[in-house]
C-alpha cells in the first residue's frame, strides 16, 4: 500500500522498480472478502503496470519479480479476473467519498491509487465513473424489460425502454464532462502508455496454465513483443490485454437486450474483453444473451409505441457511441498529429517519464484494437438494429 499510494513520484524518478524489488512477498491467505480481494487487486495491477512502463516503451521488461508476480496471480485466480489492470480495477474499484456523507459527484470524489498524469488522470477515471453510474439506471430498466418480456405486460415494457434511452442520454452527457476535466497532450503522451498490456505471439500448439481461468490474448502492444514471464508461476511468457472501456459490463449488456450483431472481427474483440469482467458481471451479460429476444418481441407484438421506443433506444445508443468516436479523436487523433509535431521541434528531447507519446499504439485502444475501424464499425451495427416502419 505504502508503494502503491506513491506510485506517481516512483515511476517519475524511476525508483518504482528498485522498491518493488525490495518489497517482502506477502501472502494472500490473510485476505478476507471481497472488498479486500479486490483492494489487493487494484493496488498489484497498478504496481505491475507502474513497474512494466516506468522506463517507457524502449525500457520493458521481460519479467514481473516473485514478490509482485505470485499475489497478484494467486489474487486474480480468487476473483476470476486476469492478472493485468482491468476496467474493474482502474475504474470500478477505484474511487471514494472524500465526504463518507456527500454525493456521488465528482467534486466529492477522488482515486484510491494513481498513476503519472496528475489531475487529468484523476478525471479520466472519474468521468468514466460517473459514465458508469450514468448507467445504473439503464442497467435496471434491462432487468425489469426481460421481466416485462416474460409477463408480456406491455405497458411495464414501454416504460423500461424509455428508461433505458434515457439512461443512454445520461451517459452521453457524463462523457462530454471529459473536456473539463482531462487534458488530451496528457492523456496521450502520460497515461495511455499504464493501460496497454504485454504482447506475445505464441506458437500454434502452445498451452499454459490455467487458461480457462485466464483466456490469453496476443494482439496488444508491439512494445513488448515477447509478453511478460509472471515469476513463480509459469516459465512461460504470457500475455492480456490492456484495460479499456470495452471490458464495461454497461454496453455488452445493451447490446444483448437489443440484439445487436456486430461484424465478426469486433464480436471476437467483445467477447475476448467479456474474460476482464468479473465473474458476476459476466454472468449477468450471459443472461440477457439467453432470455427472450426483444426484438422479435416488440415486432410480433404489432405495437407502434414499443417499437418506437425499441428505436430510441437504438438511436440513442449510436449517439453514444459516435460521441465516444468524437472523444477518441480529440484524445488520441489530434493529440497524436501535436505529439509528432512536438517531436519533430529542434531541442525536443522528452523522455520516457517527461511523457514520449507511446508510438506503438498510435492506431490502437488500450485494449489492443484498431480504434477506429472498431468504433465506427460497433456504431454502424448498432444503427442496424433499428426496426423499420
């Protein structure tokens, strides 16, 4: 913990690897609950990825010492979630009230452990918060449709569809606050580099441990093109994707409801992003897939209202999801076309900790997809969706 509430000041004088490296290995055995599982979670995924960039993508490393390695694996198997920084980790599991009495608001919230980039770091967690919590009510209106479905009470049926538009529209809203709060340089050149994860292309045959608990995926950063050795429990280089929005319960969820089908490749990137989710929430997703189709519902129902409500949910998804594209390219596009411009600046001699933008994901997501082609892509299918006249 005293490491982990430091990890800024390590990482910037590039002592995060010299104090991992004298820290005890500490058993996981006195851990009780969940909250406490999940806290040791949170703090070991951000000690690894503090520890895995300290240098920069010139500086990787090849393999994650014992101390760190064998609790943060023994933790990740008791949560079924995989040994690397997740959403759950970097968002979910990482805020608090600085009044225990004061709002959900983000005046009145703060991280429980950060990373370099300061104050915008701060925001990009917290906006994705409150786009989280956005959400709550859109979560419940998917759980009183299936209800509705199964009753056929239409009318309850009409009410959670428009809720759940409604909740879309909240999200959206929550995801221009990002403007205020993150800075795009920052979050281009000083934070995106924390969420990215170790690659490894592995041989046609090869197996390794425990991977039905942990699916492997071998598509993320070019930077570290071998994985990464967990110390103590495998011999092997083994690889995960970096954190991303795409590991969200909250769209998976949507998508499920209303039948949305994506194309081939981005369905395989979802349901890859599906193996980040907590078990529970996972499981969640899993039963909306398997309840009665809305779709077909709302259509052999005849009914105009449920099927123009079907279709504001449909249209108020895609606003979403065009904004986040609007986002991306503030954040990543045009903060990438000024790092290049900076770079190519005589005397521009930034370093690793000064913030040297991460080259080997200018054309990907945090979790190892091709941004663009993937968001335009989920936008358009969802458009799709709608039920014409």
């Amino acid at each position: 913990m005293e490491i982990a509430h430091d990890l800024p000041q390590l990482i910037a004088s590039r002592q995060l690897r010299s104090q991992v490296h004298q820290m005890p290995q500490l058993s996981t055995r006195h851990l009780r609950g969940r909250e406490e599982l999940h806290l040791a979670h949170l703090v070991l995924s951000f000690i690894t990825m503090g520890y895995l960039w300290q240098e920069g993508e010139e500086g990787t490393v090849k393999v994650l010492p014992r101390n760190l390695a064998v609790p943060f694996w023994e933790v990740s198997r008791a949560l079924g979630l995989p040994p690397i920084l997740s959403h759950a980790d970097f968002v979910l599991a990482n805020w608090r009230r600085k009044n225990p009495n004061g709002p959900l608001e983000i005046e009145n919230l703060d991280t429980i452990i950060s990373l370099p980039g300061g104050e915008s770091l701060r925001g990009f967690i917290l906006v994705t918060l409150l786009v989280e919590k956005a959400a709550v009510p859109g979560i419940k209106a998917v759980v009183e449709a299936i209800r509705a479905i199964l009753r056929r009470d239409e009318e309850t049926l009409h009410k959670a569809l428009q809720e759940l538009a409604e909740a879309m529209g909240s999200m959206s809203k929550a995801l221009k606050r990002m403007h205020d709060y993150v800075d795009p340089a920052v979050f281009y050149s000083v934070i995106r580099i924390f969420l990215s994860g170790p690659r490894y292309q592995p041989p046609h045959s090869r197996s390794l441990p425990d991977c039905r608990v942990f699916p492997l995926s071998w598509k993320d950063n070019p930077a570290m093109p071998d994985g990464l050795i967990y110390e103590g429990v495998s011999d092997e280089p083994m690889a995960y994707s970096g954190g991303s929005a795409a590991q969200s319960t909250v769209l998976h969820a949507f998508d499920e409801l209303l039948g949305i089908r994506h194309s081939e490749e981005s369905t395989a990137f979802l349901h890859r992003m599906r193996d980040y989710m907590p078990p529970p929430h996972r499981a969640f997703v899993e039963e909306i897939h398997a309840a009665p189709s809305l779709k077909e519902h709302v259509l052999s129902s005849g009914d105009a209202r449920l099927c123009a409500a079907f279709n504001q949910c449909i249209a108020a998804l895609a606003d979403f999801r065009s904004y986040h594209i609007t986002i991306v390219t503030k954040y990543i596009t045009v903060a990438a076309d000024k790092a290049k411009a900076r770079r190519a600046e005589p005397g521009d001699r930034a370093g690793p900790s000064a913030g040297k933008p991460p080259s080997a994901l200018e054309a990907k997501g945090t979790g190892g997809s091709h941004i663009f082609s993937f968001l335009k892509s989920v936008r358009d299918t969802t458009k799709e969706g709608m039920i014409s006249a």
